[in-house]
C-alpha cells in the first residue's frame, strides 16, 4: 500500500525561517496546511513574517539551542512530524586568502547545526516522519573562490546519505536537497570575500513548491536537475 505524505496537518519545524529559501518554504507549507514552528535568531524578524506559526527565536550554533527547538514544536503542537534547515552562510574567496574565523563558522553554521538538529529531532519524530537538508548544487560540484563553502555542504549531502539509512530504521525519512543557484540574497552578504559575477537563479518560490511536492511524493532525494522549470 502506498503511503501519502500530505503536509496539511503536519507539525513542522523549520530553521532559518525569515532567510529567502525559508520564508518561502513556510509560504508554501502554510499554504498546504502545515503547523509552522518557525525558528530564527531574530524575534523581529520573525514577526516581520505573513504567514502563521509559534516563532522561537534561536541561534541554532549549539546542541542546546536545537534541543530547545525541537521542544518549542512539540510544545506548539503535542508532535513532531518534519524538521526542515534552511539555514546557511557562504564565503567567498581563494582558500590561502580565507581565514580560520571564517572556515570554522562556515563548518558550524552550515554543516554541524544540520547534524546537531537532527540528532536532537530524531529522538521526538513520529514514524513517517521527515528531516530535509539544503546542500545545494555545490555539493555536487565544488568551484574555485568558493572551496570551502562547498565542502561545508558536500558535508552535509555525505551525512544525509548516512543518516537516511540509519533513520530508515525509525520509519523516518531524510530528503537532501541540491537546488542549483537561488535568488534568495544570501550571496549579498558573505562571511568574506565577493560573490562572483553569477547568471540569474531560481525563485526561491519555485524551489520552495519543489521540496513540499517532493515530500508529499515520499521522495528521499533532490538533485539539482529536479528543480529544472
């Protein structure tokens, strides 16, 4: 029998809900009937949303932080059903001109606060239950001017495809996501350096309505050509 996987109803946990690709996730999940549990470092800005929820202002940077996070959603709705990161941070730059500061708050913010949410998600997520990850293409090809970002996130693909299998076992799923080059402004405020000169991205809109279709659909993993118009 096939299962369904429809958001409307499903207590979700989001990070980096106020970002570009955040925010217009929880559109598109509020839109589909899902209870919010929308997280960010600022409680302004989190106020600053349309869409509804329970806001939890939070610096994810810490196992502390992420446990409290789980526990805002569960409080919010008795349940856990998906826990979605979009959180991220990038750097630009040559590798012999990128600092330590810099190299360790990429490999913090954007590959262990994905594995420190999960673990705190996996103790509380109801079976059939989901964790998504935003790797992004990089991922998949790594650029010069932008190595270590992309081995922050080629990280975070390698543990999802660990985790998936070890979650498996919870009858929870893992859905690694790798959209190409988003308009979503994070490359307009670096860490360090100077975003190269790049085409036009997606619609954080359309790759926002490719990973809600992919969770309802069961889907465990998003290639960037998945999120081709």
């Amino acid at each position: 029998m096939n299962r369904t996987y429809l958001l409307g109803g499903a207590s979700v946990l989001l990070a980096g809900a106020t970002g570009g690709l955040g925010r217009a996730i929880g559109t598109e999940m509020a839109h589909r009937g899902a209870a919010l549990t929308l997280v960010s470092r600022s409680i302004e800005r989190l106020e600053e949303l349309d869409f509804p929820g329970a806001h939890a202002a939070l610096d994810l940077r810490s196992p502390e932080a992420c446990a409290a996070a789980v526990a805002a959603a569960v409080d919010y709705c008795g349940h856990l059903d998906i826990v979605v990161n979009a959180v991220g941070v990038v750097a630009f730059g040559l590798v012999d001109e990128l600092s330590i500061d810099t190299m360790e708050e990429l490999f913090l913010t954007n590959t262990f606060m994905p594995i420190m949410l999960a673990q705190a998600a996996l103790r509380v997520l109801r079976p059939g239950g989901a964790i998504v990850n935003i790797s992004g293409v990089i991922a998949e090809t790594n650029l010069p001017g932008m190595a270590a970002y992309g081995a922050s996130k080629a990280a975070v693909r390698s543990f999802d495809q660990a985790l998936a299998r070890e979650a498996r076992r919870r009858d929870v799923r893992v859905l690694d996501a790798r959209p190409p080059h988003t308009e979503t402004g994070l490359a307009e405020h670096p860490l360090a350096g100077t975003a190269p000169r790049m085409p036009l991205g997606l619609a954080p809109e359309h790759v926002a309505k490719v990973v809600c279709d992919a969770l309802e659909a069961g889907d465990s993993d998003l290639p960037s050509t998945a999120f081709a118009s």
